[in-house]
C-alpha cells in the first residue's frame, strides 16, 4: 500500500475520475439499490441494516491531542485522547483504501442554519446510503467545491482498523482532529457517527463565538414565541415538541446566539420503534421517498415496515430532510427563547408533575441531566435505575460541561426567560406501582407554560428537591401537582425522594468548580 501525505491523498481522492460528486437523491437511491446496500419500502424510503453496529460505539471516539486545542479539551471518559502521529497514519491509511475502492462520493454541505455561524463540510462516503444520509442531515447546497475552512468526514465503514497496529480499541474508531478540521470514521455502518461527531465539533468552536450549543428540540408559534425541550431519550421530547399549532424548528441540534436560535442540522433523525400515525403522524407522513430507515424489519414479501420488531435493536431510525415535515420553518431560525422545557421520566415518582425552576435551579438541572432506565428495558435491570447526562448530552461535549451551564445561566437572565422542570414518568408511587403521569396532562402542563399561564400561579416548595411547584394548572386536578398527596404510603414516598434526592447530591459532587448558588440550588434534604 503506497502511503502518501494525507493532504496529497485527500486531493488525489476528491479529484479521481471514480469520485462520484453531489449526486442527488434519486441517483444516490438508485446506486444504493444496484449496490444491493437497501431495499425500497412501498413508501419509496430506503431501508438498511448497519450490521454489528447499531448505535453509537462511544469507546471508539477519539479526540487528537493536538497543541491548539489540548488545554481546551475536557479529558477523561467522554473525550479520550489519541497522538497526532498515530491518526495521520490510520488517516493516510483509510484515504489509500478508498483510492483502491471502485468508487466513493462526495458533496458539501453545512453544519448551523445561521450563516453567521455555519460550518461547511465536505464529505466523503464509501457507502452510496451513507451519503444519502448525510446529504438528508446535514443543510443542503448545490456548490460542489471543497470550502477551504471545511471540516471533512472521511467515512469507509469496511476498512477494519487494527487495534494493536493503529492505536484503536477495537476496528471501529470516530476521531476529531480541530487542527486537521478532519472527522476520520472506519470499521462501523451506523451511520449516526457522522451526525453526532459534527454535533461534537460544533460543541466545540460554537462557545468561541458567544454560541450556546444545545442537545435539544425547539419549536416556534405563529407570533415567534420560542420554546426549547430538552430531555434524554425516553422523555418525551420528540412527542411533546411536536405540534399542529406550532412551527419546528428542529428535533435534535439547536445553537442559541446574540441573535436568536437556529438548527445544526437539516434534517431529523427520529426514532421509530412502536412508531404509530396516531402517535407520531408528522414522523409517519415523513417517511417516504428520499427517507432512510435504519435497522427496521420489512414484512418479506409486501416490504411493510414493522416498527413494533426489535429483532434487530430498539434503536431503529429515519432520516429525513426538514421539508419532510409540514410545518417546519426554512431557514429553520428564530429568535431567543421564551420558554424552556427540562423533561424528565422520573421512575421514581418522587419528582412533581412540573415545577418552576430559577436561573440556578436552571444550571443545576442542566448540569445534571436526569431521567431513569426502567426495569425491563435493559438486560439486568430489576428496579428504576437513575440516570444522569450532563448538559442532557454527556457524549458530545468537547469541553468541560461548567462552559456550557454559565452561558445558559447568563442567557436565561438576559432574555429573562421561563423555566421548566417537567416530569413525564410516574406518580402515586414508582415503576410497578403508580402509574406513568397521562400525556394529556404533561400536555396542558407545557401548554400552560408556554402560554406564560403559570407565571402568577401560587407555588409551594418541595421539601426534598427545593423545586417550586404550582398549585393550580389549567387542564391538570390540583392534587396531582403535589407527588407526596398522590401517594398511598406517605413514609415510603419520603424514604424514596430523600434516596433519589441524596444520588442527585453524589452526582453533582464532580462539578465543584461551580458557583456556590448554583451548589446550593439542588436537593434541600
């Protein structure tokens, strides 16, 4: 294998007469097809599998340790280091394996709806559905050519790193290098790496330019009322940020600036296990031709989707562009925050209904980032399990999660905005013996805060969590907004908030940098 200079090999790559350049959509289908890499669904979506992976490998995330950017990483499990020397290897490497492939893909792009604060992208995929995907969810252009500030993703999920020769922990590896503005991908076909390592690119430059990069949904109304929903997998975020009377924004990525609000992406990857029309018809109705669907079972003879199978994994997908969906805005921008939404699936049934935050209970519960794992939902789990990701996304943040808590602290109080703890897990006892809280009722809830129908509500104060929780709320019977009155055994509630309140406690130990009000502003008992 003849090894060149990586900058050498990426010209020699992007100018071969085998690199196939911006193709659209339906070529990228067709070629999908002839490569027998998918299958059509009567919708016109394409359906694939992404082999052994079928989520995200956070083991095999690297970051290069390089001189410009090594002070400003938060080292440690999230964000492991590897040499300058053993990445231009491994990336001369994958660039001569792709030379010798009959042929790889490539396009621009852009990573931030804003154009003050866009990021172009080139990138370069083995696969033709791969590119598909990317070219789904990342924002589209026309322009061909390779911006000279572009970060570039170099994908070829066959080439098996060796972890003994090439300095990786296993033959898949995600690695960032700021200084190369390179995202070097191998040895996995899920094709959420790309997405994800972008987003963690993005939580890196966005704070050098007063940007507060956020893992969240954010939808507007007609009046440009803006409201954000944070929340981790299981919490409803998709489902509640979803709506007829509201204009999406975006499901996923959002950067808030001194202007306003705007999408990381282009696209939506939303999650279809048990995807339902009655639930989720705007993810439904979005499923269709130019779609990829990742890892869902087809019916072998009609090609019918069976989004309730889990054979495969729990984890399957659709990647669909934004103009999928109806009612979202293009450019997908809008102005600062109204409302924000913190949700949580307290499987405890500790937390109240909702609850109003301050700006320090705000970077408190932000910093923290809870929700629970259910018994049943993952081998080895008998009993609510908590569940804590900084920033509500602990795998993205290149830096440490204290950068990220100031800034929304300091946009909260300049925008002066709402604040919202929201619980959409269990009450009346936990998991097995109360009952999950009904989305109609988590509804009025978000609805009344959003509306600012809560803002001169009476609230009383929760003895355990500090949390200040409304006494009325349209839509909502009174007694359920008090967790504690909806219990039948009173003792075992209080034996329950103090053992949840006390791992709240355990976890934020690790951010002892913070300010002193903001130590102070979680669990009270």
């Amino acid at each position: 294998m003849n090894i060149l200079n990586g900058s050498t090999q990426l010209e020699q790559l992007l100018s071969s007469q085998h690199t196939l350049h911006s193709l659209p959509v339906p070529t990228l289908v067709e070629h999908a097809l002839a490569r027998k890499e998918g299958t059509l669904t009567p919708t016109g979506a394409l359906s694939v599998e992404t082999g052994a992976y079928t989520g995200r490998s956070p083991n095999d995330k690297f970051i290069v340790s390089e001189d410009a950017t090594r002070s400003s990483i938060d080292w440690g499990n999230v964000n492991k280091p590897i040499d300058p020397s053993t990445f231009k290897r491994l990336y001369e490497k994958v660039l001569c394996y792709l030379q010798e492939k009959e042929g790889c893909y490539v396009s621009t792009g852009y990573a931030g709806a804003d154009v003050t604060y866009q990021l172009p992208i080139t990138y370069i995929n083995e696969f033709a559905w791969h590119h598909l995907f990317a070219r789904q969810l990342f924002i589209r252009t026309s322009d061909s050519t390779a911006k000279k500030d572009s970060f570039t993703i170099v994908s070829a999920p066959t080439f098996k790193a060796d972890p003994l020769i090439d300095g990786t922990n296993s033959e898949a590896f995600v690695i960032i290098s700021f200084e190369e503005r390179v995202v070097l991908i191998g040895g996995t076909e899920y094709a959420g790496e790309m997405k994800k390592a972008i987003f963690s690119v993005m939580n890196y430059l966005l704070p050098d330019e007063s940007v507060l990069p956020m893992h969240c949904s954010a939808n507007t109304s007609s009046d440009g009322e803006v409201t954000l929903f944070f929340g981790l997998s299981g919490t409803g975020k998709t489902t509640l940020s979803a709506s007829n009377n509201r204009s999406l924004i975006g499901d996923d990525e959002h950067g808030w600036s001194d202007n306003g609000v705007f999408n990381i992406e282009g696209g939506c990857y939303a999650k279809c296990i048990d995807l339902s029309r009655e639930k989720e018809p705007q993810i439904w109705d979005a499923i269709r031709f130019g779609t990829v669907l990742e890892n869902v079972c087809l019916h072998p003879e009609t090609r019918q989707p069976d989004y309730r199978a889990r054979i495969k994994t729990e984890n399957t997908r659709a990647a669909y562009p934004l103009e999928h969906i109806p009612n979202a805005i293009t450019p997908s921008i809008a102005g600062h925050p109204n409302t924000i939404i913190f949700l949580t699936a307290d499987a405890f049934g500790v937390l109240p209904p909702i609850s109003k935050l301050t700006k320090e209970q705000a970077m408190y519960h932000f910093l923290s980032g809870y929700t629970s794992k259910l018994a049943g939902t993952e081998r080895g789990i008998t009993k609510p399990e908590t569940t804590f990701s900084t920033c509500f996304g602990a795998p993205f943040l290149p830096r440490a999660a204290e950068c990220y808590a100031k800034m929304l602290g300091e946009k909260i109080e300049h925008h002066d905005v709402s604040v919202f703890l929201v619980n959409t897990g269990w009450s009346g006892g936990s998991y097995g013996v109360g009952a999950r809280i009904k989305l109609s009722y988590t509804r009025a809830m978000v609805e009344a805060a959003i509306q600012g129908e809560l803002k001169h509500v009476d609230t009383i104060c929760d003895p355990f969590f500090g949390l200040h929780m409304p006494v009325r709320c349209p839509g909502v019977p009174d007694h359920l907004l008090n967790p504690r009155n909806v219990w039948q055994d009173t003792a075992a509630y209080d034996e329950t908030a103090t053992h949840l309140a006390q791992q709240f406690r355990e976890n934020f130990k690790r951010f002892s940098s913070v300010d002193t009000n903001v130590y102070q502003a979680g669990p009270v008992k």
